[in-house]
C-alpha cells in the first residue's frame, strides 16, 4: 500500500491533489503538509512515505531548496514537483537535483494520474507539453556540480548547513539538534570542505542558489 505526502499551501489545491492521488492508485495511505517544516517533520513520523508532492513556492520553500532537504535528508522518498513554473529550464534543475517528476499546476487529471502512477513505479515522469523543450534545455553545469555536492552531504550536515544558512551559531544549531558543540563543528568543517567553500557566508549562498522566483507573486501593473 503506497504512501503519500502532499505538501501545498492551498487547502483547497491539497484537497484537489488528495483526490486525485485516491483515484489513481486504490489503497493508498495519504498525509498532508502546509509547508515545508511540516512536511520534514511528517517525513520524520512517517518513514513509511513513498512519494511527495511538493510545490516549490510555499512557507519555508522558496525554489528547490526543499526539493534538495528531501532528497539529502529522505534519500528513499521519491519527489514530483508541483508548480505554476513550467519554464523548461526550471523543469530542468529540479530534475538535475533529484525530482522524480514534475507536474504544472494546470495539469488535467489523465496527467495528474499518470504522473502519480509513473513515479509510484520508479520512472521519471514529466508532461507531453514539455518534454521536447526540457530535453532541450541543457543542464547547467555549475547546477550539476552544485547538485553533486549537496548530494554528497549526510541527512545531518545538511540539517547542519541549512541553520547555517539561517545564521544560526554552532552553539545554537548543537541546541537544536540535541548534539554536542563539538559535533556541530565537525559537521561544519566536513560541509566547508564537500561545497568546496570557505566560510559560514559562502555556504549559506550555496542553498540561496536553489531559490526561484514565484510566477504567483508577479502582479502585472495596469
């Protein structure tokens, strides 16, 4: 019986999503998340979790920075992500960071039912509207080796670099995680040296480059 996270901000998207994913595969167990701490912290209680949906613009994910806590932190959860941003390029990079799938939020329901079942059954998936154009959006290769090294962090180095990204100090991240100074500062030494960085600012820029703008917020002026 497959397992299901839905991570969107919108009740009524959620609710949209919830149903979809019910018709597609029967049996299936579901939980829901309205940001991006909540879904880490479902994925915590819940390890049982096959597949997230997870729409990149909400609380606590500005981009693919909560694709890439998924992934680094939840290795065995596949992930389609869910946005209003189909610009292929975009498409692109969350695929060279480790999405399964990615599904336009104007998907129709034959799509939204295949993707679900698609990933569910370990392939990548991605709409017939944009698979010529993302194929032909080359990846970056400054996003590959950034993807590469990310990759190379353990769940709690990169539970360690997003506080540090946050500005947290090693004394303040130690509280956090209920782990010695000392570890803290093992973990930052190892994350210095894995994204090729120098300084606690340097790696904090690292997962700003994961942040995209939200289509959403772009109000056109009359």
């Amino acid at each position: 019986m497959p397992t299901v996270l839905i991570a969107d901000d919108h009740p009524l998207f959620r609710a949209a999503l919830k149903q979809v994913a019910a018709d597609a595969v029967s049996d299936m167990r579901m939980h829901e998340a309205d940001s991006l701490d909540a879904a880490l912290a479902v994925l915590d209680a819940h390890p049982d979790i096959d597949l997230v949906l997870l729409d990149i613009h909400m609380p606590g994910n500005h981009g693919l920075t909560g694709l890439a806590a998924i992934r680094a932190q939840y290795p065995q959860v596949a992930v389609i992500v869910v946005s209003a941003n189909d610009d292929p390029r975009v498409v692109r990079r969350a695929l060279d960071h480790g999405a399964a799938g990615f599904l336009p939020k104007v998907s129709g329901l034959d799509e939204l039912h295949s993707a679900i079942r698609a990933v569910l059954a370990c392939e990548r998936w991605l709409p017939d509207s944009l698979r010529a154009a993302v194929e032909h959006a080359h990846s970056s290769s400054d996003d590959r080796a950034l993807a590469s090294r990310l990759a190379s962090l353990s769940p709690q180095q990169f539970r360690v670099l997003q506080m540090v990204a946050e500005g947290l100090l090693n004394k303040q991240i130690a509280d956090r995680l209920d782990i010695q100074e000392r570890t803290v500062k093992a973990h930052v030494t190892a994350i210095f040296e894995r994204l090729g960085v120098r300084n606690r600012t340097q790696a904090g820029v690292v997962l700003r480059e994961l942040e995209l703008g939200d289509p959403s917020r772009h109000v056109p002026l009359v």
